[in-house]
C-alpha cells in the first residue's frame, strides 16, 4: 500500500530509528514511546491488522513472535517485556498496518485494573 505509513517507513521513505531490518520485517522506536524501550515490529508485507491475517501469513506472524524476544533482549530487556497487538479502531489501532508494540524497562503498569 504506497499511502501507508508503516509501508513508507520500512521501506525507507519516512526515517525512522531502525532496531532491525530483514526481507521479511522492519522494527523501528515508536516516536512516542510509553517506557524506556518501546519499539515495533512490522512484517514489510502490508496487512492492515491482525484481523487480516491469514492462513498464508502463518509462518511471517510465527517469525515475528519469535523475533520479539531476541530483538526485546538485545534492547536490554533481559528482565521481561509487554507485547501489544492492537486490532481494529475498537482496539486502539492508529496505523492501519499489523505491528508489534515491544515495551518494556522502568515500572510499566497493568494491562487491566483489578478490582
């Protein structure tokens, strides 16, 4: 999608703070990071969320999960880290391209208040 943001990031139109780059994904900082590290994983292929995945998407969405953590450890986060998919408006999407939230590092809150 010419017009996506995400697609014009990894493909090197809009800069951006690489993590890492293959053929296959691109992460990058988040511009408005909500802890210490914050960083996103993309796969270079535009999907508009997760929602639109598919069964031939499988093995790209497998390689990203397993991708976060080596990528979350050589950002320093050895002590764990959050990952964030959001979907869809309902679910807080803003960039409609899937992406990966990798948090982590200082005191990051809840996902869900308990009572």
């Amino acid at each position: 999608m010419s017009d996506c943001l995400f697609c014009k990031i990894s493909r090197g139109e809009i800069p951006s703070r690489k993590v890492y780059e293959d053929d296959e994904v691109y992460a990058f900082h988040d511009i408005h990071p909500v802890a210490p590290v914050h960083f996103m994983l993309i796969p270079k292929l535009h999907l508009d969320s997760l929602a639109h995945a598919e069964e031939q998407h499988a093995a790209l969405l497998g390689r990203m999960m397993t991708l976060a953590p080596r990528l979350a450890a050589e950002q320093g986060l050895t002590n764990g880290f959050r990952t964030v998919i959001n979907t869809g408006k309902g679910g807080g999407q803003e960039v409609f391209h899937l992406h990966i939230h990798i948090i982590g590092g200082g005191n990051i809150p809840p996902m869900v208040k308990r009572d």
